[in-house]
C-alpha cells in the first residue's frame, strides 16, 4: 500500500491510497451547515438532481441506491451496503454487471451549525481514477452551492483540468 499526497494546488485536493487491487480516493469538505441539512442533501430524492442527479437513496442498509445520470446515459442502481441515520452511508457507484465502486460517504459534527463530510471513493486498480476524483471533486462543488442555495450545473471546465492533474499525478507514482 502506498499513499499518494494530496500537492499544495487546489486543482487535486484527494487523498489517494494504492492498494494491491484498488485505489482508494479519498475527498474531505469542511460545510459551513449543520450535519442534519447536509444528511439531508445526500438522501432526499427531491434534493438529489440539485447536486448530483435525479434519484432515490433508500435510507437503510439493504435498501436501494439508484441514480439515472440522464445527460450521460450512466445509470447507478446499486445496494446500500453501510447505512447509520445522519452519519454514514455507502453504496457502489457502479452499474449492473460492473465492478463494485463503493462510495462512503460520512458526516461528522464541528459545531451547531458546521460539519466535516469526508468522501472515500474506491476503484479497481484499473479504472481511470482520475476520472472519479475530478468527478466527485466536481459533484462536491455542486453539493456546496446547493447547499447555500445557488444550484451550480455540472462544472465541466473545472473538472476536465482536475481530471488531467489526477492523471499526471497518478502516472508520476
């Protein structure tokens, strides 16, 4: 296992861990919003397509996670395999018949109205992790500016050249 350090530039802000069969990408946003109203925005299916895309989170373990990306054709229909109420959720970012991708996400309380969210996206050693950092460093955006109110569209520019550093990053390792 070998740890990839997160540069000084804003551009590629994750923690990236190799491990034998994965890497593990791991993205922490410090909100100034309470923990409750952040749980909210990652499982309410009418504040979902606002940050992320239109869906349903089922709030259970067990229960479902589907995500129909319409713009992309991607569509997400996984399981929830980690589920503690306002806290912790995890399901794979995959779709039927490909590799599990789960993604975790946790929330941990900073103050009444402040909260840390910390995003750990795991990949077959084979995917393009740069991708899904950009990606998810992307949909992090768009969560932030949801959540004061101002819904962003996906930030195609931004993630494109956080995409190419992750690359350059990974490759150099």
């Amino acid at each position: 296992m070998s740890m990839i350090d997160a540069p000084e530039a804003a551009e590629t802000p994750a923690r990236i861990t190799r491990r034998d069969d994965s890497l593990e990408i791991t993205l922490i946003r410090h909100l100034d919003h309470a923990a409750a109203t952040v749980w909210t925005f990652l499982t309410d299916p009418s504040l979902l397509p606002q940050w992320l895309a239109p869906g349903e989170i089922e709030p259970r373990a067990g229960g479902r996670a589907r995500l129909d990306f319409v713009d992309s054709g991607t569509v997400i229909d996984s399981e929830i395999t980690a589920f503690e109420p306002g806290t912790l959720l995890e399901y794979s970012w995959s779709g039927p018949g490909e590799p599990l991708r789960p993604v975790r996400w946790s929330l941990d309380i900073e103050g009444p109205q402040a909260c840390r969210l910390t995003l750990t996206l795991t990949t077959p050693a084979g995917d393009d992790a740069g991708r899904g950092a950009a990606g998810w460093e992307a949909h992090l955006d768009m969560l932030a500016a949801a959540l004061e109110g101002v819904p962003i569209r996906f930030p195609f520019e931004r993630f494109k050249a956080a995409r190419d550093a992750y690359r350059a990053r990974l490759a150099s390792t």
